[in-house]
C-alpha cells in the first residue's frame, strides 16, 4: 500500500526578500536532508529583484543600468538556482518546493515538468489557456508570451526554488531584462492580462493562490498541510529555522 505523500504549506506574510529566501532554503533543506522535516512548500511574493541563474551570460541580459533599477525600487541578487535571469515582485505568484523526490520520481523532467502543469492547471483554474514551451524553452505560455518561468535546484534528490506565475505582476519590470535570456521571445504576460483581453476581472495572488494549492496536490498526488504557525514574514520564519538548527547542532554536539 503506498504511503500518503504529506507537504507542509507555509504561507509567506508581506513581501520577502530575496536574499533572506535563499538562505531560509538551504536551512530547510539541509534539514529536509537528515529528515527533520516533512516536504514543505514556501508560498510568497517577493519584494522586487532580479535574480540571476547560474548560466554564465545572465548578467548580461540585464538592460537597465543600476540607477535605473534602483529608481524602480528594486535589487539584483546572483542566485543558486538553475536557469537564466527573471524577476520577481508583488503581484506574482512565487512556490518553493523543498521536496525529497525520492518520495515522488528521481526525473528531473518529470519533476519540472509536474511544476509547469501545476501552473498550466492554475491558470485553466481562472479561466486562461496556457501550455508548456516547446522544446528548449522552460516555464509556461499563453501563445507566444511567456506566463511562468521555472528555476530549480536539486540536491541528493531534495529540491529548493521553483515556480513565479505572473498573476497581477507589474509587467514594466520586465522590459528592464531579456527575459530567461529568451531573445527571440522576450513578450511577457501575466493572467490578469490574458483576461483582459476579454473585459474579465484581474486575478491577484490571493485569488491564484488556493487553485494553485488544488493543482499542486492532483499533480504531485500529496496531502497538503498548513503550517502550525501561520502568518510569519520570512525573516521571522528564517530566524525561527535557525535557532532550530542551531538547537539541533547541539543536540548532536
């Protein structure tokens, strides 16, 4: 008989900051790790940056100059992740899976692939028809703007980072990037605009948020949880993390 696969949500309070999510990750999956944790999934708005992957021409797919962007009120972090340049900022849906995969599939493909049909689900959920890229081309589309991008990284089988849907997201921010280094596609979209284009209502993150909790349990075929301690900011819940490890670290000493 298979086991319930059980994933603690935890649902980020106000806009967090990029830097901090990087390393409230690590955190968790170190812990994740040794089994000290259930799966958990983040889900936030971030504060706006440009984050950059680990592809080596994705600085230079950053347009605006650092007045500019400084202008916008926003930041550029180097992340950890895979994957090209993007951005992140209110309006847009952010989930961070910290999963042990060898609970689901040890394939990559299938897992990124389970990510994009989370999003494709969530925007069929409100009403716009969105699809996967062709071959090379990562993330989620509404025709030929892109919706949704993706960026993971997996370690010993146990993901970090994930998905950002664009639900109400400020698309100008956009024009200040190439988007996932993509030249040849650079259009970007967003679910409120896709209804625009038939006089619907906007759709924010609280209203994407639980059909995308809906998508994420029919396509990873998990129990989804919430946290017992709802409501914390991220560096409130970083802080939490590490004085439970610092606690653990002891222990062990």
């Amino acid at each position: 008989m298979t086991s319930v696969k059980r994933v603690t949500v935890r649902r980020i309070a106000a806009l967090a900051p990029y830097t901090e999510s990087m390393h409230l990750q690590r955190l968790l999956t170190a812990r994740r790790k040794l089994g000290l944790i259930p799966d958990t999934l983040l889900v936030l708005e971030h504060a706006p940056v440009f984050t950059l992957g680990r592809l080596q021409k994705s600085e230079s797919n950053l347009l605006a100059g650092e007045a500019e962007i400084v202008s916008r009120g926003a930041t550029v972090v180097q992340s950890d992740r895979g994957g090209n340049i993007t951005f992140h900022g209110p309006g847009q849906l952010v989930a961070y899976p910290i999963l042990d995969l060898r609970n689901y599939q040890r394939n990559l493909k299938w897992y990124t692939a389970a990510l994009e049909d989370v999003m494709v689900e969530t925007a069929a959920a409100v009403g716009v028809r969105a699809s996967r890229g062709v071959a090379g081309e990562t993330g989620v589309w509404v025709d030929e703007r892109k919706l949704g991008a993706l960026g993971v990284r997996v370690s010993r089988w146990v993901s970090s980072h994930g998905i950002a849907l664009n639900c109400d997201t400020d698309l100008t921010y956009f024009d200040m990037m190439v988007p996932c280094g993509l030249h040849a596609k650079p259009a970007v979209t967003s679910l409120t605009s896709e209804l625009a284009r038939r006089s619907l209502p906007a759709v924010g993150v609280a209203e994407a948020t639980p059909h995308f909790l809906a998508a994420f349990t029919r396509v990873f075929d998990c129990t989804l949880e919430a946290a017992v301690e709802p409501g914390l900011t991220l560096p409130e819940y970083l802080s939490k993390v590490r004085v439970e490890s610092d606690e653990c670290r002891e222990h062990v000493e």
